[in-house]
C-alpha cells in the first residue's frame, strides 16, 4: 500500500468516526420534553412541543460528508506538486 493509499483510507475511517460522533452529538442534542407533574395552562402548550430527528437520513448525510471529505482531503495532501524553481542571481 502506497503512502497516498494509506492516507485516503486513513481519510475515510476519520470521516467515519466524524459521522458517528455526529450522531452521537444530536441524539445528545435533540430536544426531549417530559410532561412534568406541574400543571401547565393550556395557553402555554410545553407538553405538546415534539421535535423527532430522521436518524436514517441524518446517518446517510453524515457518513457521505465524513468519508467523501476525508478521502478527498487525504487525496490532496498527498498530490505531489512541482517545486517552483528558485530564482536564479543576477549579475550587477
């Protein structure tokens, strides 16, 4: 396995870590409303408020982004560029 290879496959299994702690972070992060025991006026309706995450389509969008960025960022730190040439002196 070359270095670039390494560095790609190193890529995508950081992308892949990315999208499981970016589950991680909005199950974390996703809003729960208990009903509390107080009662609530119903001009103020808390207990109704719901806010449902679509797991599926967040762990898709997640992995895609994670593994195609990682693998692309791998790629173009390992493309090998031409050194520019140094300048040459001048007579005076």
């Amino acid at each position: 396995m070359t270095g670039a290879d390494r560095a790609i496959v190193l890529g995508v299994a950081a992308g892949s870590l990315f999208a499981l702690l970016t589950l991680l972070g909005a199950w974390l992060v996703a809003p729960r409303w208990f009903t509390t025991p107080v009662v609530v006026p119903d001009l103020i309706p808390l207990s109704h408020i719901t806010v449902r995450l679509d797991w599926g389509r967040t762990m898709v969008t997640a992995l895609a982004w994670g593994v195609v960025g990682g693998g692309l960022g791998a790629w173009l730190a390992t493309r090998a560029y031409a050194e520019p040439e140094l300048p040459r002196p001048t007579s005076a």
